[in-house]
C-alpha cells in the first residue's frame, strides 16, 4: 500500500469541527445522587433556587490523535414572553486532551 500527503490533516482543515455536541444540562443542586447522578431540571422556582449550574458534554473527534485548546462561552437568559435578557456569561479556556473521548464542562452561577 502507498500513502501520499496530499490530503491536508483534520487539524489543517479549517472547515473541520473538533468537537461533536453530546448534551447541555441543567442543575441547582451540587450534591451527586445515587450511582454518582445528579438531578437534571428544565424549570427552576425563583424561591427554590440560587445557583444554577449546567453541563456541557461533547465528543473529542481527535480522540487518541492530538490534543486542541477551545474557549467555551456559556450564556444564561431569562425569556419572559418577548424579552430576552441575558443574565450572565461565563467564558472557559480549555485544553482537550487526546485522552479524552468525551469532555465535560461544568460551571455555574
């Protein structure tokens, strides 16, 4: 078998993703559950509640190929009808190591 290099590599291309959503998540609570689970909402009581955390999991497609640095932005709103107001932003450098098959990031405010 012959193998050129002509065909440019996956971290050449600049139309190739990294990354492969998995799941966006959302929690108050930062205490683990059963079997090492948290319990995800979708609605949260403005009483009930005062943090809001998330998780945000996606695939490595360079899995055991190379390593890569991203920034994640993650936004909160607050949609009442027809307003949007956007409560918060919090920005996270990170570097994805080749080991990692699937990434998690998790932050709160």
């Amino acid at each position: 078998m012959f193998f050129d290099n002509k065909n440019p590599s996956k971290t050449e291309d600049k139309n190739f993703l990294k990354y492969k959503f998995k799941s966006l998540q959302v929690y108050s609570s930062d205490e683990w559950m059963v079997n090492s689970s948290k319990k995800y909402r979708t609605v949260f009581d403005k009483a009930e509640t005062s943090y809001i955390r998330c998780e945000l999991a996606f695939f490595n497609k360079l899995f055991d190929e190379d390593e890569w640095q991203c920034k994640v932005t993650l936004k909160a709103f607050d949609i009442t009808g027809n307003k949007r107001e956007e409560l918060c932003t919090l920005d996270k450098d990170m570097h994805i190591a080749k080991e990692e098959n699937i990434v998690f990031v998790r932050d709160g405010w």
